[in-house]
C-alpha cells in the first residue's frame, strides 16, 4: 500500500518477475506489487519482490476522517437490565397519524385523543401488529416445492399485537436482534397502512424511537426510512406535566411531552405486577377503554371487546401458537420474545370450512341448523341429496380435495385465491362453462375468482368475503364466523394468503 498520509487514486497490480527460458519452463517466481497512478499515468513499485513468497490478495487504501461509532448499550448502565434480561427492546412511536412530520389525522390528532370529541369506532388506526421474515432453509436442508408457498414468494410469523392510543402513539416490547415490519391495522384487526417495507431491529435494552411513519423516499423528497432528526414531529404530547390528558382519567397522567403511550408504560412500570405489562404485546387482539372520563367527556367509556384464541366459544379449532403464548386466566399477557403465531392453511384456515357448525335440539340431539362450510349441499360440489353433483353455492368449493391443476394445493386454496373454471351440471356431471373461443380460435372456458386479496384483508375481494359475515352486512351468513376466526383470517391475508408458514412441517410440499 502507498505510505501512510498519502493520497491517491489508481490500481494495485502484481506482476511476475520470474525468470522465463526460451526452451525451458519458467525459473521460481518472484512476485511483487505496483502502484498505477491514472492521473500520472505511472506505474510504481509498491513492494519489492522476496523470493519464495507469493503475493495473493492486495488491497488499495487511504487513511479517512475518524468514523462516529455507536457502541452497544451496557445493561444496567446504559440500557435497562431487566428489558437486556428479557431479550426485548422498545419500540416506541409518537403518532402513526405523523407521516413525516405532517398530521394526517382527521381533523387532528389532538381531536382524536380527545375522548369528548373523539369515540373509538371514530379513530382509524386501533392496533399495531408485529411481523418478522421466516428464514428459508437450503435445498439440501428441506427442499421446498413453490406449492409450499402458495400465493406469496415469501414466508411470514407474526409476534404480536398492542393497542394504538387514542392519539396514535404506541410503546411496545419487540424481540431483541430480530427483523420485524410493523403493520398499522383498524378495529377489524386489518391493516390499514401500506405495507412496511423496510425491516426494523432493535438490540437487548435499546429503546427505538420514532416521530410516526414515513413516505417512501424519493428523489423528490429525499427523507431516508428511520432516520431521526430529518423533520420536526407533528404532534409533541402532553402541553403541561402533571394533568391528566383532556376529559381521561387520572390512571395515567403524563409528563410534559409524553405522549398518552408513554406515559402509560411508565405509570405500569413504576406500579404494575408483573412489572411493566401495559408494554407487553399479546398474541391477541384486545381492546379496553382505560382513558375515557365520564365525569368529564360526558359519555360512558367505549366498549371493550378481543378476538381471542382465549376464549373457546369464538375459536374452537386448532390455534395457530404455541399454548404457552397465551394470556393466563388473570388477563396478563403471557407474551415473551420467542412467541410466534404461525398460520399454516391446511392445519388452520381449511378447518375452519370443515368445522361442524351445527345446532342441536337439546333433547332428542336431533341436527336444527347446519352451517359447515364444506358440507354437502353448501360449498360442495355433492349436493345434499346422496349420489347428486350440484354448482358449489356461490361457485365457490371450499372442501378439502386434492385441486386438479395443483393437486399439492386443495379446491378451496385454489378457488379462493386464483382464477378456476365455472362450473354447470350438464347430464348430471359438472363441467366447465364454455367460453368465447381466443384470438387463434381455440376453445376456452369461463373463470371465476378470486374470492380473495392475498397481501390484503381490506382489499376490494377480501372485504366482500369478510363482509358476508359482519353484522349488518344483510347476509345469510352473519354470525357463521366467529370474530376470532374472522380475526384469523384476516391476518392471514394480510401477510400474504401463504399456503405454509412453517418451511419445516412434515405437510409442507416438498420436491
């Protein structure tokens, strides 16, 4: 390399010096190392050639300005022992309705934290979800067939769920060391933002602290994703210290500058058994009023309501994580840094077609009502007369078998989720309706769905399908789904409709 202090812009080149014979082989080589200078247009010796030494990898350099270097944080020090002893961090946001300094609130955020201006049903955003990439292991591992993945390219957990305070802000615990995207949802359990394309990590203690959201750069508006300090924030929380937000209760009473979701993590974590749980995450979605004051906001508080794999009358097919994830009978969450939720379709999503739904006279056990999905007669291909073909209601087949264009996939993966003939009863038989013949005059048949967005439970398809069973809605099928299950559903598509989630289950596709 060139003497330290030195500056220059050229290539580094070795050349061999060894002797070479007209007739012969090549005498021992000699390698040494030299310096082009383009500006120059010279061509020095860096490194004089040693005899029985052989020069293999040189690398150019310069001296540079010292670097600013950002050391990790010393538990107990610097960063929290007991968040460094967990395995978490913090992330912690001023306001999902801050997108890049502006207030994108309706008619603002001050008016949405109000709760005598503001009911719930009213705020958009209403809960936070945490995603994280599932790593996909080599060929030589498990070799996965592209079936495994279904609609999507990629695979995808979900770690947990925490509310959006009234004025969007949000402090929750993350695992340590993991990439995760964050994903803003409404009251539905849906998301509502665009998807988070860039991946966040915090290290065991670090608190991750962010103004709200970001638009995507642009050389427009050059702003990168997660740097601090580019922009003023839009909201600045509590005015005054030691008052409680307007028209909430005293339960929390912020700092000045808090926003309502700080203040309630500190309040817990200088009060709460188990330490600090307002900050932990849970694998279930649930929502409670613990700001409205109806002393002052004139108005009871709004009403609570979960969708959770807790409660056995709303979910009652196998729940997609680890029984140990879940809330304890005390309605603390059980949540720590390796839980994950993991939606395979055909373990959790088909049984929720199969699931009998049915209601029985009490005292003879006799069948009254019947609203399995799959049943026969329903979103089947048999009708409920023995030995009959009908048109799947809807002409949509949500059983079980083996699909004819992807067998590895079933009929209702493949209705749902991608374009599938229609069908009609021709001489007893289902067939596909004939289509208009194409361009070069070939015969072609007519295609229904797909039924749903994958990537999206508040797209145009998703939302009709949901749709059919929400109240009000005017459908034959209000109530057949559970909110939990709903719940299930959604987040699966919101993640992208995979056929597996798991590259390792033993039913997984594989080559």
């Amino acid at each position: 390399m060139p003497p330290a202090g030195s500056r220059f812009r050229g290539n580094c080149s070795v050349h061999h010096v060894g002797p070479r014979g007209p007739y012969g082989p090549d005498g021992p080589a000699l390698y040494s190392v030299w310096m082009f200078d383009p500006t120059q247009n010279t061509l020095l010796p860096v490194m004089a050639p040693v005899e029985g030494v052989m020069v293999t990898d040189i690398v150019a350099a310069q001296p540079r300005a010292p670097q600013n270097i950002i050391l990790d944080g010393i538990p107990g020090v610097n960063v929290d022992q007991d968040l460094a002893t967990d395995g978490v961090g913090i992330l912690d946001i001023k306001s999902v309705y801050d997108f890049d300094g502006v207030d994108t609130a309706k008619p603002s955020i001050q008016v949405l934290a109000d709760p005598a201006q503001t009911i719930a049903p009213q705020r958009p955003a209403r809960f936070i979800r945490l995603e994280k990439p599932v790593s996909i292991p080599d060929k030589d591992t498990v070799d996965l067939d592209d079936t495994a993945f279904g609609a999507s390219n990629f695979m995808r957990e979900i770690m947990g769920y925490a509310p959006v305070e009234p004025d969007g802000s949000v402090r929750i615990k993350v695992p340590a060391n993991v990439a995760f995207q964050i994903s803003v949802l409404d009251v539905n359990g849906r998301r509502i933002s665009p998807v988070h394309a860039s991946w966040l990590q915090v290290r065991p203690g670090e608190i991750l602290t962010c103004n709200g959201c970001h638009t995507p750069a642009t050389p427009q508006t050059p702003i990168s994703h997660g740097r601090q300090g580019l922009f003023n924030a839009a909201y600045g929380g509590a005015a005054i210290g030691g008052t409680p937000f307007p028209n909430t209760l005293s339960t929390f009473t912020p700092n000045a500058g808090e926003t309502m979701a700080q203040a309630r993590g500190r309040v817990s974590c200088a009060s709460d058994t188990p330490k600090c749980k307002q900050e932990d995450p849970s694998v279930n979605v649930y929502y409670s009023d613990v700001w409205t004051n109806p002393a002052t906001a004139g108005r009871q508080p709004d009403a609570s309501f979960d969708y959770s794999y807790n409660n056995a009358q709303q979910f009652m097919t196998l729940i997609p994580v680890a029984t140990g994830c879940l809330d304890i009978p005390t309605g603390a969450s059980a949540w720590a840094y390796n839980c994950r939720i993991v939606i395979n379709y055909p373990e959790h999503i088909q049984a929720l077609w199969d699931f009998p739904r049915q209601t029985k006279d009490p005292t003879t056990g006799a069948v009254l009502t019947d609203h399995t999905c799959s049943q026969a007669g329903c979103h089947n291909s048999q009708s409920a007369t023995a030995g009959q073909v009908q048109v799947p209601a809807g002409q949509l087949d949500l059983t079980s078998g083996a699909s004819n264009d992807v067998p590895q996939q079933p009929i209702s993966y493949r209705y749902l989720l991608f374009q599938e003939p229609k069908l009609e009863v021709i001489m007893g038989a289902l067939q596909p309706v004939p289509g208009p013949p194409d361009a070069n005059g070939d015969p072609t048949e007519v295609e229904v769905g797909p039924y749903l967005n994958a990537g999206s439970a508040n797209g145009a398809l998703s939302s009709a399908f949901l749709g059919y069973f929400a109240p009000g809605s005017g459908s034959t099928h209000i109530g057949y789904l559970s909110p939990a299950e709903l719940r299930m559903i959604s987040e699966w598509l919101d993640i992208g409709a995979q056929f597996f989630n798991n590259p390792f289950d033993p039913a997984a596709p594989t080559n």
